[in-house]
C-alpha cells in the first residue's frame, strides 16, 4: 500500500486543472484547521470551502466498492475506518464553518469543477 499515492493522483490533477480553468485560485493537500492533523485534496481559505476527492474503492462508494476475495475482515475494517475518518472530518469542518464538497472519483470532473464553482463563488459573494 505505501506504492499508492495520497496526493497528484490522475483524477486529483484532472479535477484541479477543471477548477483552475474556470478561474479559481486554491490550496493543494491542506489543512483548512490547523490544529486539526488532516488536510483537504483542495482548500479555498477566502471562501472556507474544501474539496475531497474520494476514491470508489478506498472510501467504499456506494455504487462501485467491491471487496477483494482474499482477506475480506482486513478490508472491511480498513474501509470502514477510512469511512469513520471521513464523517469525523465534516463534523470538524462544519464546527469550525467550512463547507465540504465531496467528489467521487466515477463523477464526471467538469461537472463536479462546475459545483465546486458554485459553492465558492456564492459564499465569496455573501462575504463581500
């Protein structure tokens, strides 16, 4: 497992060129929470807003996660701690007033850029 990439992966960097083609200027794999130890794939700090691009297998998306045959109560409890952390991180976020956006890596990335377009400019707006 230490040959998977936690961060630039394909999808990261497909999402991120779609985001900074509509304009919009952001954080890479930062912590929107200082004090917290986990950071965001993409983090607008004007805007409070982080992005999390999530994997259908390492995350286990609803529609695409399948199990391995081999060695299933390792991996269900890896991908249920994986699920854990990820709620524990909204809870945290929305504490402190972030809005998290969560893309799956199956969503189609112009779509999702054009969400997270939505989200960012509307609340940079209500701050002006």
């Amino acid at each position: 497992m230490q040959a998977n990439r936690s961060r630039d992966t394909g999808p990261e960097l497909a999402l991120r060129k779609a985001v900074h083609a509509l304009g919009l200027r952001y954080r890479v794999c930062a912590r929107p929470i200082p004090e917290v130890r986990r950071t965001a794939d993409i983090v607008f700090t004007r805007a409070k807003v982080c992005v999390e691009l999530r994997g259908c297998y390492w995350h286990g998306c609803e529609q695409h996660h399948r199990l391995p045959k081999a060695n299933q109560d390792y991996w269900l409890e890896k991908i249920e701690k994986n699920r854990k952390r990820d709620a524990h991180l909204e809870q945290l976020l929305t504490a402190a007033g972030w809005t998290l956006i969560v893309v799956w890596e199956h969503e189609d990335i112009q779509a999702a850029a054009r969400r997270i377009e939505a989200v960012v400019r509307g609340k940079n707006a209500t701050k002006k």
